[in-house]
C-alpha cells in the first residue's frame, strides 16, 4: 500500500475510534489507581484491544497489572508503551489517563495497516512508573517483554511541546533508622534517637548540595517521625530520590547521599538500612531520526512545537523508559495541553488531562505516532537500521 494511502486509512480507523479514545482517558482519570495496582485501567485497556482485533496477554512476567496487545505480522515491529498509573492524593497530574489512550489509539491506528506496510505494532501495558524503582518497564525489559521489538515510543503529557525533553537518571530508596525508645523528659539518656539521625542526615544533604552538580537532583519526604513527644523517637523513616544526568553521575551522587545517612547512624548510634535503589530508572537516550520522523508527522497532525524559553529547558524529569531506550531505539515526546501556570505533578494539571485541549492532544498524539509507525515501516534505510538492533 501506498503510504500515503496507509496513512489516510489510518487516520480513518482512528476517527472512528475517536469516542472510546476519549472516553477511555476520562475513565482513567476519573479511577486513579497507584502503581502496582492498576486493576481497572489495565482490564479496560486490554478489553479495548482485545475488541479491536488484537491477540492480547494480560499479567505477562508475573506483573497481573501488565499486558501486551499485538497485531500486524509485518518484518518491523514497533512497541507502543502505555502508562496508567497515578499519583498519590493528586490523581493523573502527570496524564497517564491521556498516555494510555494515545496508546491505544495509535496501535489501533496503526494496526489497521500494520500487514500492508510490513508492521508488527505490539501495545504494551507498563505499570507502575512513578514508583521510582524496579518499576513496570524496568521489570518488563528483565522477563523478556520486549525481546524481538525493534523500537519503541509513547507520547507525554505537558505545559507544552516538546521533541526531547530532558529526561534523566533517577534512584528512588526507603531509609529506616532503628533506634531505642525511652522516657524523653525522664531517662533520655537510655534512648538512641531515629529522629535525629534523620535529622543529621538530611541537614548533611543540605551542606552537600554545595558539591553537587548543577545536574544532581536530591529530594525526599520523611515518612515516619516518631510516635509521639514525650518518647524517644526508636523509629524512623524517608523516602528519597536521587537523579543524576547520566546512570554514571547518578551512582556518584547517590554514593555521596548513602554516606550522608550513614553519618546519621554513626552520630546518634542508630541502626540504618537503606531499600531499594536497585533498579534505576536511565536516562533516555533518544533516537534522533525517529524524533524528526515524529515531529514531522505531528505538524501535519495538526501540533506546533515552539521555541522553548530557560524555564522549560531546565526541564529535569524521569523515567523508566529511559531503560527502554537503553535497549532499543526509543522516543518520549512530550505532548502540550496548554496548562501554564499549571505544571506536570500538581492538582491544578490533573484538572488540565480531561480538558478540550487535552482530549485534541490525544487523538493528535495517537495519530503521530500511527503515522510515524507507518513511516519507518515504509522507509528501507530507517527500517533496516532499526531492524539491527533488536532487543533480546
């Protein structure tokens, strides 16, 4: 087939999918369910496929909130990644309601003429990816889910367009400091304190991040203080993340972290332990003949991508498809809502996914990507490069 025509027919097959698109993103974001336990989302995704034609697996590599949805047997083959799940006590206010729906759209887009233009479009459901660590695309690629792929990409909601944002490496851990309780007026001699190694702690990562580079990223939450006043604080605990430009930098950084926690065991005597961080989430590398491919076809869908001022070049987010790209050739455009002053992880951006201009933002995404599929399927040089490098 032509690819001109594969592209309008595409354009067709999502038109007509247009009303379960948008009806999927608003159910989503009306069901905000955390990472892990995306029940609901999962199963309406995979029905959605599934009704599409798809051969759809759910809970593949023991993840029972994952799936892969796959059509088309041509030689190329394309994985979609959807993301679904939410925010603790925010909701969608990074729109994954929205990527979800791009997601599907796109492969239903795509699949419509995946055999005529030699495409293999695999939907794959990845769970959990504001967990920080060993999330749903980090354990996937582990089990093999995307062995055989040659490539890979999803579309992200924000403030504005972007081709490639700046997406870098990230550690997220659990610290708990076990001390010994005691009388706090009576005998606090008899206590070891959880709380002030906590304390020491994050007052040592405040006089590192002079040594840090302007790239690092230290941030955290306490999420156990102690029990109460008039009791020597035995327990404690923080959750805290640390990002660096590159997996390199991340594991100077976090090494200059651990010790800081560390120092908060040696002052009060306190025992730590340190879970997680085991398994990062990369920096995304991006395809960059795939980004061009993508930015061509979303113009002609209809976006704009303006000239970025200072503020969103300092951009430092993360994500796991950084590990994606890592193994196969990979793209995370963002996709613009016009939400400013609202901003990707507040209330105010929840509220901007199931507006007009997001629900546009969909049904564009969804059709970029079709088409972008379409295109690197039809061009021998971008398809025989991808082809070499499949992940396995």
């Amino acid at each position: 087939m032509e690819k001109m025509n594969a592209k309008a027919g595409a354009q067709e097959r999502l038109r007509g999918a247009q009303k379960k698109m948008l009806s999927l993103s608003h159910r989503i974001h009306a069901h905000p369910e955390l990472g892990f336990e995306e029940e609901k989302a999962c199963s309406w995704l995979a029905d959605e496929l599934t009704g599409a034609g798809f051969d759809v697996r759910r809970g593949i590599c023991d993840l029972p909130t994952a799936f892969v949805a796959r059509s088309g047997s041509g030689p190329l083959h394309i994985a979609i990644c959807a993301e679904y799940d939410s925010l603790p006590e925010i909701g969608h206010a990074c729109g994954h309601n929205m990527i979800a729906a791009m997601a599907v759209g796109a492969g239903i887009a795509a699949a419509h003429v995946a055999n005529d233009v030699g495409l293999t479009v695999s939907v794959i459901g990845t769970p959990a990816e504001e967990v920080g660590n060993a999330s749903g695309k980090v354990v996937l690629l582990e089990r093999g889910a995307f062995d055989g792929m040659h490539a890979a990409m999803m579309v992200h909601p924000a403030p504005v367009e972007m081709l490639e944002a700046h997406l870098i490496a990230a550690s997220m851990f659990d610290v708990h400091y076990t001390g010994k309780e005691a009388h706090a007026s009576a005998f606090p001699e008899m206590g070891i304190n959880a709380a002030d190694a906590l304390t020491v702690a994050q007052t040592s990562i405040g006089l590192l991040r002079q040594h840090l580079r302007q790239t690092d990223r230290v941030h955290g939450i306490t999420t156990h203080g102690g029990d109460a006043p008039n009791v020597v604080p035995a327990h404690t605990s923080a959750r805290y993340l640390v990002r660096g430009e590159n997996m390199a930098e991340l594991e100077e950084v976090r090494a200059k972290v651990y010790r800081c926690f560390e120092a908060g065991a040696l002052a009060t005597g306190a025992k730590l332990e340190i879970c997680g961080g085991d398994k990062p989430y990369a920096d995304v590398r991006y395809d960059h003949q795939m980004s061009l491919i993508y930015k061509k076809n979303a113009e002609a869908a209809g976006r704009k991508f303006p000239e970025l001022g200072p503020a969103m070049s300092r951009l430092a987010a993360s994500t796991d498809m950084g590990n994606v790209s890592y193994a196969i050739p990979s793209i995370h455009p963002m996709i613009g809502i016009n939400s400013l002053p609202a901003a990707n992880h507040q209330p105010e951006f929840t509220a901007h996914c199931v507006t007009e201009e997001a629900d546009q933002a969909v049904m564009e995404g969804a059709l970029a990507m079709a088409w972008t599929c379409i295109e690197m399927a039809g061009d021998s040089g971008v398809r025989d490069r991808l082809m070499k490098t499949t992940h396995a």
